[in-house]
C-alpha cells in the first residue's frame, strides 16, 4: 500500500462543557439530560436525524415494565421512567406511539408492547434536543480524539463545515460502534458474535389479513392499541416460525427474515427485519459494502415473500434503514462488566443508575421472580480514561448479558445516566471516579429516574 502524508493544518475550536457522540438511541437520552443539568451540551451525530437504531432497527421498545404478567401475583412495576417516558409521552400526543400496550399473548417474553413511528420519533426526539438547548451537529462524523495522558481533551469532526475540534470537560461514547473510546486508546473487543441487519417499513399492507394468517402459524404476538387512530386495533402482530411450503420456509431461512412487526397504521408494518451473518466485525469497511449490498438483495426477496400472504399482494418497499443496523461493534471495557448471574438473579448494587427487567431470551432467560437488576455507575465508566462515559449497545461483553442491556429501553436509561454523570463532572470539575455516587442518585431522582433499590 502506498501512503501519503497529510499536511498538518489548524483547524476551528469549538468548546463545550459536554460532547455527547452519536445521537442514537442512548446518545439523545444522554444529551437531553446533560444540557437540562445546565452544562453546555454538544451532539455529534453522523446521520441527518436522531434516533439510531429504534428508528432503524426493531420492532417494540423492549422494555419499560418488568415481565410481570409471567410471574402470576407478582406487581405490575414501570421500572424505566424519566426522559424515556417524556419521549413516549410527546409521541403518543403526535399520534407516533402506541403508548404502553399489554400483550394479549406470548407474554412470558414481554408483558408489554410499545411501538414507535420511526419518523415522528426523529421529530420528537430533535424537538426535545432543541428545547433543550443542546447544541446539535448532524451529518457531522467523529473522526478522532485528542489526549492528554488519560483524558481527553477533544474530539475531532469532519462535515461540511470542514474539521472541527470540540473540546470538553467529560465525554459520552454513545456512537453504539465505539468510536470515540477507541480513539481515545481504550481497550476494547469485537466478538462479532451477532447478526447484522436491516429493516423495512412495509406499505400497501391489510394488518387485520395478515393477522388471519398469523393465526395459523406456529405462535402469533399479538397487541391491541390504537391504529390509525382508532382503539381496539392489532399493534404487534406476527410468529417466529410459520407452516410455509418447504420452498418459502427454505427462502425465509436463507434471508434470515422475521415476521413480528408493530404497527401503528392499518397498511403499515412498521420493522421487518432481515439479519445476515457478516465473516467479520463491522467496523471493517470493505465488508461492509458487500454486507449492504446483500442485505438490500434480502430486502427485495423479502417482499416477493410477504407478497404471498393474504392481504399482502401488494406490498412495497416503503422505508428502508440507511445503513447496515448492528447488534454489537465494539465491545468498551469499562469498570464492571454486568454478567448474567447478576440479571437472572435481579442483583442490585450500591452504585445503581438504573432498574431493568427484560430480557430479550425470554422465556428462556428471565430476570428472578418478575423482578429487575441494576445497572451500576461503573458499568458505564470507561476503564482508564479519566473523563469518558459510555452507555448503549457497546457495554457488557457476555452474550447473554448483552441481549438484556443492548435493549432500548435499557440503552435510554443507561443515556439518561450517563449524560447526567457527564453534566455533573463538568460543573464539578472532576473526573467520573471521583463524583460522589450520592450526587448522581440525587440529580437522577430529581429528574424521575425510577430506582428500585
Ligand atoms: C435489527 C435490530 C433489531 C432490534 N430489535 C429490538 C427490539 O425489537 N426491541 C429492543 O428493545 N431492542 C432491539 N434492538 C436492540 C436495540 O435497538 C439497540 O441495541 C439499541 O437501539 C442501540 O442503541 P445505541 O444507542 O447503543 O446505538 P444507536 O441507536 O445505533 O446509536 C448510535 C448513534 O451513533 C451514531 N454514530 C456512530 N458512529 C458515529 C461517529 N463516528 N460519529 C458520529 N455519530 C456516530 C449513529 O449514527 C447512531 O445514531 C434491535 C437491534 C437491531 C440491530
């Protein structure tokens, strides 16, 4: 490979008390709560909205309640409060959520189902950014960190207003790949130990048909709530495997296609998703060309598929996710590594941020007696930097433990942590291992955090 050498050149300073990366599903949250702290809050995000993977990714947002209904006598509890709550709060008034649905059935997976419009939610979450007063760089990607022994000092970005530094007190890697950890020098893993995917909006669809063949498959989900603005409709609806003729299941199979989706229109399904298993990690670049192109193949066989379901004969491609969506890039190591035993055993600790109860190999795995686990402050402290946070899908290196934490849900309230703790560090002047637990668990009471412990 030949190489060329770049000429050093000066570029802009722009200085903040916070710098939040990625706008995703954690990095709103975290913004959001930052700047309501009072600290001078950038966002750097890469794509031209917010939201990340719920917009590009699933299906409901897993989960805001602990999994009572499988546990009979035990409380119905919303463990998940907060900003998550306002976001759904906002939509629901915008027509873009169910709301909290119980589910009618399959509910030893989760007992409720709260569905999103994907679009609405980038208008809802970049309105709360902006009453916010966060300072908000879209299509603005972080390119690089600059250190100063273990801290960082700033971060460099590249966009059409050319490179930037933005230097700051504390820091929040929210960019679900990594990035900025890995900039900044921090140990990491790639297990690649997940499906990447993508997921399509499908329109021209006839729900309460497709719901009729549901029926006959091998396990339907199903959720009632209001749907083109009338009460009483199917919002979740699908099964994980169907009675195909051997030639479609052997379609479905090689696609890696699923059929739970949400819905919140009467010819809409909000997500089907299509998974394919990369050689690699994905932050490899070229892999990734190949990986896009076949997933965008997928997505067309995809629809021939759904267009052999009564009252799907139509069917089109209405919405497809940008880019590849992934499970898991970069795995951070940070001060505690969540494990299994403490999830399924409901363990709480003396540093908890937030309470979680779902877990997304239920009814397989469950967290104790309908019960909830902690995610502790550690957890999200980035081992050997002295002033960076993470929260999302790039905590948690174990498998297992992963597919609870990588979860909405829990990814918004790790965010809403995560950016206070930041907040807190900038106005104290000191690094996250030296801000008093009790300053945190103060200031996330205060903004309606549910703690259970
Ligand atoms: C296909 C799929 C289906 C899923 N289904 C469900 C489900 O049904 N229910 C559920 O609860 N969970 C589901 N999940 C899991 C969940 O959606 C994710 O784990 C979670 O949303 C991750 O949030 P995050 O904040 O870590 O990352 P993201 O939401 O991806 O946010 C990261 C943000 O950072 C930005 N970014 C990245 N790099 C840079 C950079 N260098 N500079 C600037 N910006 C950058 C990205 O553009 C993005 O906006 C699913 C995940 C996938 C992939």
């Amino acid at each position: 490979m030949r190489f060329y050498e770049e000429p050093a050149k000066k570029i802009p300073v722009r200085e903040f008390d916070v710098v939040i990366a990625g706008g995703g599903t954690a990095g709103v949250v975290a913004a959001i709560a930052a700047a309501r702290q009072g600290a001078r809050t950038a966002l750097i995000e890469s794509k031209g909205y917010t939201g990340g993977i719920v917009v590009e990714g699933g299906t409901a947002l897993h989960s805001f309640f602990n999994l009572w209904k499988a546990f009979p006598g035990v409380e119905k509890r919303q463990v998940v409060k907060g900003i998550p709550q306002e976001i759904i709060d906002r939509l629901i008034e915008r027509g873009g959520s169910t709301g909290h649905v119980e589910m009618v059935t399959y509910y030893d997976y989760d007992s409720v189902c709260t569905a999103i419009d994907t679009e609405i939610y980038k208008l809802v979450t970049h309105e709360m950014l902006a009453e916010a007063g966060v300072h908000i760089f879209l299509n603005t990607m972080l390119v690089g960190a600059i250190m100063e022994d273990d801290t960082i000092r700033g971060v460099i970005t590249e966009s059409r207003a050319g490179r930037e530094a933005f230097y700051g007190k504390a820091f929040v890697d929210c960019t679900g790949y990594g990035d900025l950890s890995a900039y900044a020098g921090a140990e990491y893993t790639e297990p690649n130990d997940h499906a990447v995917a993508n997921a399509i909006g499908v329109g021209g669809v006839d729900v309460d048909r497709y719901h009729e063949f549901c029926k006959d498959q091998n396990l339907a989900q199903v959720a009632i709530g209001t749907r083109s603005g009338e009460p009483g409709k199917l919002v979740r609806v699908g099964f994980e495997r169907g009675n195909f003729p051997e030639d479609i299941q052997k379609e479905v199979d090689r696609i890696g296609m699923s059929f739970i989706t949400t819905t919140l229109h009467d010819d809409y399904f909000m997500f089907i998703k299509l998974n394919y298993k990369m050689p690699v990690s994905p932050t490899n670049r070229d892999e990734v060309v190949k990986a896009e192109l076949e997933l965008r193949q997928r997505m067309e066989a995809a629809i021939k598929v759904i267009r052999k379901i009564p009252g799907c004969e139509k069917a089109f491609m209405a919405r497809t996710s940008p880019s590849l969506a992934i499970r898991r890039g970069r795995c951070i190591v940070c001060d505690y590594d969540i494990t299994l035993s403490d999830i399924l055993d409901g363990v709480h600790f003396e540093d908890d941020i937030m309470s979680y109860g779902f877990h997304d190999c239920a009814p397989r795995l469950k967290v104790k007696d309908g019960g909830t686990y902690g995610i502790p402050y550690r957890a999200l402290r980035v081992k050997g930097i002295h002033n960076l946070l993470v929260a999302g899908m790039l905590i948690t290196s174990d498998w297992d433990a992963h597919m609870s934490t990588r979860n909405t849900v829990c990814c918004f309230g790790q965010g809403q942590a995560a950016g206070t703790a930041a907040a807190l560090c900038a106005t104290k002047s000191v690094g996250t291992r030296e801000l008093e637990y009790s300053d945190l668990r103060e200031a996330l009471l205060d903004a309606g955090v549910y703690l259970e412990n």
